[in-house]
C-alpha cells in the first residue's frame, strides 16, 4: 500500500496585511504542530493560495486515519491554540459542511490515467 494523497480547500479573509501575516506564519510553523502532524502521519504537507483561496496537498502514510488524526489534534492544546490562531485569518468556502474547516476537493483529473 502507497501514501495517500488528501487535497483540501480553505478561504482566507479578504484583507491583505492578514493575508501577508498568514504566509508570514507559515514560513516556520511552531515545532509543536509540525512534529503532531509528522507523529500522526502526515508525511509531506503543502498549501498553496491563489487570491483568497487555499489549496492543501497532504500525502500520509498509508496507515493514515483522518478520524484518529482529528482526535489527537483535539486532545492537543498547543495544535488547538495553533488552529484557534490560523482561524483569525481564514473562513470556509461557500462549499464547506459546517463540520469542516478545510473542506475535501474531488480529483477529476489525472494524467496517469490517460492513454
């Protein structure tokens, strides 16, 4: 079995300084959350933004269980005070259940599929 590949979507505030300050605080994220996300099988993470918008690439171990990882950020004060802090400068997509934050996109295209 192969890492699993998770793509998610999130809006930022529409505000330029506390979009600047958003990408200002993911230059280094605190050591905490890095090493959660690491114990909990997150294996590589990327987020990408065009305008308002945020494009997540999470690839996890194939182990990975989103439920469990979900629990133990919870459990977590200091991952909690980190996402109670990113709250400040995002909000959800017009598509996001009100159970989520990052809401999961549909892949609808890949080129190892094609002929």
């Amino acid at each position: 079995m192969s890492a699993q590949r998770q793509c998610l979507a999130l809006d930022l505030i529409d505000d330029p300084a506390l979009i600047a300050e958003y990408e200002h605080l993911h230059q280094q994220i605190w050591p905490h959350v890095s090493e959660q996300l690491r114990q909990h099988g997150v294996l590589d993470m990327q987020i990408w933004r065009v305008g308002t918008r945020l494009f997540m690439v999470m690839d996890t171990a194939p182990e990975f269980s989103a439920q469990a990882f979900a629990q133990a950020a919870a459990s977590d004060a200091r991952v909690q005070e980190w996402e109670a802090l990113m709250w400040r400068f995002q909000q959800p997509t017009p598509w996001t259940k009100p159970t989520e934050k990052w809401a999961p996109m549909t892949r609808i295209f890949s080129l190892t599929d094609q002929p």
